[in-house]
C-alpha cells in the first residue's frame, strides 16, 4: 500500500465494521453509506450527492427500489456538483498549469511583440488562457448486490418514517444535523466508524473504492478497462493506482523468484 492511500479491507474486517455500525448510532443509515462505498466503489462526493430518485422512485404504498444507480457528469470528481464556485475572474497559483496549441502561442508571441513595438507595458497574466477544468464522468452502475439491495430498502424505509413527505428530490442521507451531507462531513462520519470504532488505521471513505479495484482485477481477473468504466476514471493509469494486490500474490510472486527454469542458453 503507498503511503497516503486508503487501506483495503479484508472480509473479515467488512464483517467486524458492520457488527460494530449495528450496536452504534444511526445503524440503518451508517450501514446503508458503506454497502454503497464498498460494493459500487463510490467518491464520498457521489455518496453525498445522492438523492432518493437515484436509487428509487415513490409511490403511494411506499417505493419501488430501482434496478441501476445512474451517476450524472456533475457528481463526480473536480465536477461543480455542490454549486459553490462563484468566481467571477480567473485565479491563478503557482501550481496552476496552463497549456496551448500551437497556433495559440504563436498568436501570443505576436501580440506580445506588437506591444513591445509600441512601447506599451505588458503583463503577462492578460496572456494567459482559462484553466482546464477536469470534468466529471457519467456512468451507470447495477443494484444488483443483495446486501446492497437490502440496505438501501431499510434505509429508505426508515427516511419514510421519520419524514412521512419525502420527495423523491431529497437527499438520500442526511446527517445528525437533519440536513444533506457534504464530502467532507461524510468523509469523517466514515473515517470515525473505520478508525475509531473499528480501529483500522489507514481505512477511509475511498477503502471501499480501492477494494473494488482490486477486487475486480485480482480476484475476478477482469481487465483493467472493466474497472476503470465502474469507477469512472477517465484514464486507466488513474486505474491502477486504485488497484492494492493482496498479500497472498505479493507472497507468491516473491516465492517465484528465482524458480525459473534454464533456457539452456549459454552466455559468453
């Protein structure tokens, strides 16, 4: 495991998590946030941002859970999902990257030179372009675990009760607070029930990402494209650095060293 990575959880520690989440606060929901992490490998920005219409639709007798959990572009990671940028001028830092085509710093030198020839003062932020943002990636995952299954349906059940008018608009978690939860406030409800109450240091909200990963290239032997479409990454580099190979893989691949056998090649 790199150092500052989420650890991956084994299932016996899953199993220890969720006996101890049924003899705390708040069990049906905390339950209902980790199966949703650990089986479809979720951000804590796309847990939070969930809202009751994602995993169901209402009726008059009570809800129809639905078969898949459709994950807009706008949920997902560097996308602006939380509506809070407001800025009206670029900012930069020194860590910003700006790039251009070809034709486009050509244009620059130009204009700059122009300036230059008439003695006009030249400051080198009117030359720079927007930043790229990073956008987001829809994707579409089945509801087809049936623990997972099972947890949304109590989770649901219990928001009916204790809010007789839910609307399907409505956040599908809530916080102590009775209101939606951001990130970050998800996050530490998560990285509180893994590190405190289970004492797994190193566990976080992304353990169930991470798991997923590696779960789908290591135990299920599927290709890495597989799992970069179920965590909606754009690219598969960004895949791979999700994938933890467990510990009896490690191990065998240390017990194969030097087990090759001869090709009877001769070296001079």
């Amino acid at each position: 495991m790199r150092v500052g990575q989420a650890r991956v959880l084994t299932d016996e520690e899953w199993d220890d998590v969720y006996r101890l989440v049924a003899a705390n606060r708040y069990p049906v929901r905390n339950r209902a946030i980790l199966k949703v992490l650990q089986c479809l490998g979720l951000r804590p920005q796309e847990v939070s941002l969930l809202r009751i219409r994602e995993v169901a639709t209402l009726t008059k007798s009570g809800f129809v859970l639905h078969e898949f959990l459709p994950l807009p572009a706008n949920f997902t990671k560097g996308a602006d999902a939380m509506g809070r940028r407001k800025d009206k001028k670029r900012e930069y830092t020194p860590q910003t990257r700006l790039s251009f085509s070809v034709k486009e710093f050509t244009q620059v030198i130009k204009h700059i030179e122009a300036l230059v020839r008439a003695g006009d003062e030249i400051n080198p932020e009117d030359f720079y372009p927007e930043p790229k943002k990073h956008k987001g990636v829809s994707r579409v995952l089945p509801i087809i675990n049936e623990e997972l299954k099972e947890a949304l349906t109590d989770h649901i059940n219990e928001r009916l009760i204790q809010t007789p008018n839910l609307s399907e608009g409505d956040p599908l978690f809530i916080s102590q607070k009775n209101v939606q939860f951001t990130p970050n406030t998800l996050q530490r409800t998560v990285a509180k029930i893994l590190r405190k109450w289970a004492g797994l240091q190193q566990a976080s909200s992304y353990s169930g990402r991470r798991g997923v990963a590696t779960d789908i290239l290591h135990k299920q032997k599927k290709s890495v494209r597989v799992a970069q479409k179920i965590l909606g990454h754009k690219s598969p580099s960004t895949t791979y650095i999700y994938d933890e190979p467990p510990p009896e893989e490690i191990n065998r691949a240390i017990g194969e060293l030097g087990k090759q056998k001869p090709t009877g090649e001769k070296i001079s």
